[in-house]
C-alpha cells in the first residue's frame, strides 16, 4: 500500500517540473529568437521483488515479479523548429532562415568576455560603426565567428554615416563595395550546446562550431517558436494528471486509515 503514496508522489513531482518547462515558454512566447523546451518522463528502473525468509526453498528466495517505483524526468530538450518572421523594415533587424547563429562577444557582469551564439537579430549600429546586440554585445564577423576568436579587430563595424545592405550569404554592402560579412555558424552536434539565459547559447567543452549555410534575411526578425495555445493545452494535460496523483495519496491514506483504525481493532 505505502508503494502508491511513492507512485503518485513522483508523479506528482514530476508534473510539477514539466509545469515549470510550460511556464517557462510561455514566459519567453514573445522572446526573439527563442525556442522551447520539452520534457520526457521515464519510469524507475524496475526493482525485483523477492519473498523474504522464505523457508520453501531453502536458500532460495523465490521471485514474486518486478515492480515500478514510479516516474522520472528523462530528459529535457530544446526545440529547434524555426520560428515565424517578423518583418520590421528595420535595415540591421536580421534573421536566420536554416539552421545556424549569430556569433556574439558576450560581456559579463564581471567583464569577463566570452563568444555566445544566438538567433536574435535585434540588432543596432552604434555611432562607431559597430554592430551590437540589444544588449550592447558586439556581433562578430566571419572570422571571428568560425575560429572562435573574439577579438576586437573580429567585430563587424561599417561606416555609421552610409546606408549598407546585407544579402542572403551575409556580405555587408556599402558604395557596392563588401565591407565585412556576418559571422553565422552551426554546431557538428547540438548535444554540445546548452542554453544561457534566454535566448543566447555556450558551446560546452567537446563541441566544435563548423560552418553554417542559412540565409540572412535583412529587415526582419524571427520570433519565438512557441505555440502559446499548444502551451496552455499541455498546462490543462499537466494539471489534470497531477490531481490524478492527488487522488493516488488520497485514496492510499484511506486504506491506510481503515486498515490501522478498523482491521488493527479485530
């Protein structure tokens, strides 16, 4: 009987967890650039039950089946799908079509620099010439991007007093001449990545950054890929499973009481 209070326990736990994953999205439904996360649930390793002191066999528990202890997160993933665009008219909105990332230097509280990965293009040129996030982080170019460097002269900078264009494959145009290129890439596994804050990435140790074939589209962001109406079904699907656990305990606690309350007194 005490095994059911476990089992809608964990249940109970672990649809608490998948509720923070929905809020979250929903939190970040209007978040450029983001992507939601999902989770999956998988049972315990299921545990052999054996007759204990068994005198039938002697020195040979005999086997009464395997059981289940109840559920657990899996794992927890990141949805890749690519979101809607948005068009803003704005000449340095950009956006990803395919799968790759900005390349960023991202600044610390501490002022630690490191490069970040992102697919927010909200970005502005400063009266420098630099292109930076909305944020203040500067966007790195080709280079920069692929051999992980983060140096200055890595920066994307054009001249702040001149129109520009950006085509598809990233080359910044002024004057028709190519003036610097935006550092887009992609990961060899995406295992590798994992998600810093909300909407930019690290590359952990063992991931490698190759090149990247998604087009640049100019005058535009990407939004998030979040479904708010798919979000707030799974929310009812959620609350509707953890009562189901509620119920579990509730009815174990009634068998526990009528078995000490009412068989005990026989």
């Amino acid at each position: 009987m005490v095994k059911g209070l476990y089992t809608g326990y964990t249940g109970m736990v672990n649809e608490q967890k998948r509720l923070d994953v929905i809020a979250n999205n929903l939190a970040n439904s209007a978040t450029t650039g983001y992507k939601k996360e999902g989770m999956v649930n998988q049972s315990f390793d299921h545990q052999l039950a054996i007759k204990i002191k068994d005198t039938s066999n002697y020195d040979m528990p005999q086997r009464i089946g395997s059981i289940s202890l109840g559920v657990k997160v899996g794992e927890t993933f990141t949805n890749w799908d690519q979101g809607s665009f948005q068009i803003t008219d704005n000449m340095s909105d950009l956006a990803l079509s395919g799968e790759g990332f900005f390349a960023i230097a991202f600044t610390s509280k501490d002022g630690e620099t490191s490069i970040k990965y992102t697919r927010d293009g909200a970005f502005s040129v400063d009266n420098q010439g630099y292109l930076r996030t909305s944020d203040g982080d500067y966007v790195l170019n080709r280079i920069g991007a692929l051999n992980s460097d983060d140096a200055l002269a890595n920066y994307v900078r054009i001249d702040p007093d001149q129109s520009y264009e950006i085509d598809e494959q990233g080359f910044i145009y002024q004057n028709g001449q190519v003036v610097d290129r935006i550092g887009v890439v992609q990961f060899a596994d995406n295992n590798f990545v994992s998600k810093y804050g909300e909407n930019l990435y690290d590359l952990v140790p063992g991931g490698q950054v190759i090149a990247s074939d998604a087009s640049v589209e100019q005058g535009c962001l990407e939004a998030s890929n979040v479904n708010v109406i798919d979000e707030m079904v799974d929310m009812i699907t959620v609350a509707r499973a953890y009562e189901a656990g509620q119920k579990v305990i509730q009815t174990e606690d009634s068998t526990l009481d009528k078995a000490v309350n009412s068989v005990g007194q026989v």
